[in-house]
C-alpha cells in the first residue's frame, strides 16, 4: 500500500514538498510486524511538517491541526454505543474546525473540551468494552487540543509521557485496533490500515490548506446540548452503580 502515497500526494496537492512525499515513503516502511508506526518516525513527520512550512507564518499551526481532526473524524464512530458522548464528540470536532475558521472562540472550545474530556474519561468505568469507544474519544480530545495548542507530542508503547498527552493519531490506534500493542491481543492489521490512511490521506489532506475537511452538521449552539446530555447521561449512569452497591452491600 505504501507505494500509493506518491500518486495520493500529488492529486491531493501538487505542491506538496517532494522531500516530504519521501519521508512519507520511508514512514510506510518503517511501520512494524505490531502495525505500529513508531514514535520516532512520527515525530520526524511533524518536525519536517513544521520546518517546511516556516515560510508561511501560522502554516506549520494549521496542517497540524487539520491533521488532528481529521485523526478525530475518521475514529469518532467508535463511540456509536453511547449516543450523548458520540454527539458531543461530533460537536466537539465541528467546532474545532470552526474555530479555524474564525466562527467558534479558543476560549469557549477550551472550555467545552475539558468538560468533554470528563464525558470520555468516565466511560473508562465500562471497563474493555468501551476500550475503543475511550480512545476515540480521548482521539477527538486530544484533536482539539490541537487546535488549542501550537505543539505536538508523539507516544508509543513505553512512552513516559502521561496519557493525557498521547498524540491524537496514537490514540486513534488504540481505538482502531480495540487494544494496546503490549496487551498481546491483536488487532495488527487494523492498525496498519490505520497508519496507512494516516501516512497515505490524513497528512497530503492536512498539508493543503485549501483542501476543505470533512464538515459534521453540527456545532454552534448544538454543542452545549450535547454537552448537557452527555452530563446527564454521566450521571444517571453513576447513580445506576450506586444504586447496584447499596443492593450488594458494597455502598
């Protein structure tokens, strides 16, 4: 499959840096028997990306965002089984895009995402059913973080970075692949199709800024009712368990 980026590249944008069409090459080849693509590889990726694009003031900014959304957009159905996190995360990426265009304030999307990031944490307590379902939507988090921050960090198996600051595409693994590398539980080819998509379309799409990404219909308003559902549902869910507890005698 890796020998498609070249032709992917240059129909998406013809202006794409011929240097980085060959690191995206050697990027393909790099990933291994696990499906992974390594952290170091990745992180070669976006120093190019930011070194290539210091001729344009805010460039570097952009491609990384737009290359987290669209990392975002591609995993957000994995949160199909719980309807109120999934339209908050929908939300959550449209106004990230918005706010790129100038329609959503930096302010009001920090603060709906660390109510968000709340939302997608508690689904932990669903325990490996949900494993997908928390790392789409730590993905999405992590894509309006993004939008929020002009910085990018990269995570592998190991990292001593703490989870809350993974990459949106490893994230976006996790939630593919339905587990972690070291668990030994499989899921390499999912997440090689992944890191193909991610070296193949999300970054030639992420770099030309005139390729417009994928739009949710929506946003705006629509977030904070999400938002307020995604709470209720939070709750109603916490008072379930401890309704079980008091019946078990464990409350």
């Amino acid at each position: 499959m890796h020998t498609q980026i070249i032709g992917v590249c240059r129909v998406i944008n013809k202006a794409i840096p011929a240097s980085l069409v060959s690191t995206l090459q050697r990027a393909a080849l790099a990933i291994d028997d696990d499906g992974e693509l390594p952290s170091a590889v990745r992180g070669r990726i976006f120093q190019q990306i930011r070194v290539l694009s210091d001729a344009h003031a805010g460039a570097a900014y952009l491609r990384q965002a737009r290359l987290a959304l669209a990392c975002g957009l591609e995993v957000v159905g994995y949160l199909k089984g719980y309807p109120a996190p999934l339209a908050f995360a929908q939300a959550m990426l449209a106004n990230g895009i918005n706010t790129l265009d100038g329609l959503y304030s930096l302010a009001a999307l920090q603060k709906d995402n660390e109510t968000f990031q709340s939302v997608v944490v508690s689904l932990f307590e669903e325990g490996d059913a949900a494993f997908s379902p928390v790392y789409a939507g730590l993905a999405c988090y992590s894509a309006i973080n993004a939008v929020l921050h002009d910085a990018t960090a990269v995570s592998e198996r190991g990292d001593a970075l703490p989870p809350e600051d993974w990459d949106v595409g490893y994230y976006s693994s996790l939630a593919v692949s339905g587990s972690a590398v070291w668990e030994g539980k499989g899921g390499a080819a999912a997440r090689r199709t992944f890191w193909y998509w991610y070296l193949e379309q999300a970054i030639p799409g992420a770099w030309d800024l005139r390729e417009p990404l994928l739009r949710l219909p929506v946003g705006l308003s629509v977030l904070h009712e999400t938002g307020a559902a995604a709470e209720t549902q939070q709750s109603h869910a916490s008072g379930a368990r401890d309704t079980d507890c008091q019946r078990c005698g464990r409350g």
